[in-house]
C-alpha cells in the first residue's frame, strides 16, 4: 500500500515536472485538449440535423369545406354578382286595351275645322289602362299630302293635354308646310309605334279623331266681290225662260184636250 502510494506521487511529479520543462502549462493542456477536440470532429463529423419542413398556416380546406361554403363567402358571391327578379302584373288576355277619348274639342258638336294660323287645343282621357306608359307621342296625319305632322313628344301621362301653334309651326326634316285638307290626330306610347299591335291593358294607338284645316282668302270689300251666281241679270234671265216654259206647256196640254174633245163623236 505504501508503495503504490509512492508510486502515484513520483508519477504526479514527473508529469509536473515533464509540464515545467517542456513548457506545457495549464494553458497549453487546454489549447492541447482543444486541438485535440477539434481534430477528432473534423476527422468524424456529426450528421447535420434535418430542419423540420415549414408548415403553412394557410387552412386547407376540407371536401366538407368546398361542398358548403361558409356564410361570409355566400354573401360575398352574392354581392359581386346579384339577381334581380322583376314582378309582372299579370293582365287577363281577355280584358281590351286602353284607349283614349277626345275631350276638347268636343267630338259630339260636329266636324271641326281650324284656320292655319290658329292657336290648337286638344285634351283626353285614358280609359282601360293596367300599364300606363310614362309619356306618349302626338302627331297629326294629313291625308292630302301623306305628311305626318310631329305636335307634341313625350307627353306627360298626368297631362293628357297639347296645345298647337299652328301659327309658329315649323316643319321638320324638310316636310312641306302645312296644307289644307282632313287631318287625323295620331297618340301612342312613346316607347312603341303607330303600327303596334294593342295588348290588353295597354295602351292601343289611337287615330279616331279627324278635323280639317284651311287657309282663308285676303279679304275682300264688298264692293269688289264678284258672285257670279248672284247677279241679277242671270236671274233674270232663268226668270224668262222658266214663263217661257211654262207658257209652251200650257198651250200644248189646251190643243191636245181640244182636239181629243173634237174628234168625239
């Protein structure tokens, strides 16, 4: 026991010593073992941990998901692109159209007929409309020349009523002035034609009011007109000749009775 205990202190100061003499202090133990270290891990590399893949955040969604959309993305489709369903009124196929009566001029006093020159008013009233057109168009067709004459568009559905200055009235798209002759007052639904074909509870064109226009003569003084079947002496004349007539009648009708009277036995 004693001898190895000698033993381990001789060998505790040879390697002090062998430390001393060689120059290997505590820190070139450290720098050694360092090296040492460094060495053996360049000789025999550690495998390199693997990162773990990046997960996104980002939620998949499922086949539940895609088969039923969630509420904020049903509005969302909805607002970006929206539906209107429009609500028509529905209108027996058998009731009539509307159509429009003639209140002035008063249809029941007789033809009516204007001087080209004159201030023109004309009113009505709507009869059988379910669907009323927001305006309608006045026009007024002369026969006589085949023109059709614009008075009025888009008129008012509350004002069924034009007033036309006859006077002022300036042709248009190079028509000719207005003629004399019989005209017909055409209205219908601005949106439509005259050659449309009436619906029920809509508006029909309307062309039953007729009136004629005419251009009036310069005066004339009295003094200057000329009648030629007003003068007295053409009077007179078929004054003698219907005496004479009558008078050759006479005498013809009195010699006949003579003689059916004389040639009685």
């Amino acid at each position: 026991m004693q001898l190895s205990s000698s033993l381990l202190f001789s060998s505790l100061l040879f390697l002090n010593l062998s430390s001393g003499v060689l120059g290997f202090g505590s820190d070139g133990a450290k720098k050694f073992k360092r090296e040492t270290r460094e060495t053996s891990t360049a000789a025999s590399p550690s495998p390199t941990a693997t990162p773990p893949p990046k997960t996104s955040l980002t939620k998949q969604p499922s086949a539940k998901d895609s088969a039923t959309p969630t509420s904020g993305s049903q509005e969302k489709t909805v607002g970006s692109s929206p539906k209107t369903t429009a609500k028509g009124t529905f209108i027996d196929p058998r009731l009539p159209p509307g159509g429009v009566v003639i209140q002035t001029p008063v249809t029941t006093s007789g033809s009516q007929y204007y001087k080209i020159g004159q201030t023109i008013t004309i009113g009505w009233n709507y009869t059988s409309l379910i669907i009323s057109p927001s305006a309608v168009n006045v026009e007024a067709f002369c026969s006589d020349n085949s023109q059709t004459y614009t008075i009025a568009q888009n008129v008012s559905i509350a004002k069924p009523s034009v007033i036309w200055d006859t006077g002022s009235y300036a042709p248009k798209n190079d028509q000719p002035p207005l003629a004399m002759g019989i005209y017909t007052l055409l209205i219908y639904d601005e949106k439509s034609a005259m050659t449309a074909v009436p619906a029920a509870g809509n508006l029909a064109p309307f062309n039953g009011f007729q009136f004629g226009m005419y251009t009036p003569k310069p005066y004339t003084p009295l003094a200057d007109f000329d009648c030629p079947t007003c003068e007295i002496s053409s009077a007179h004349s078929l004054d003698i000749l219907a005496v004479r007539l009558l008078a050759l009648v006479s005498f013809i009708f009195s010699v006949a009775f003579g003689l059916f009277f004389s040639l009685l036995p």
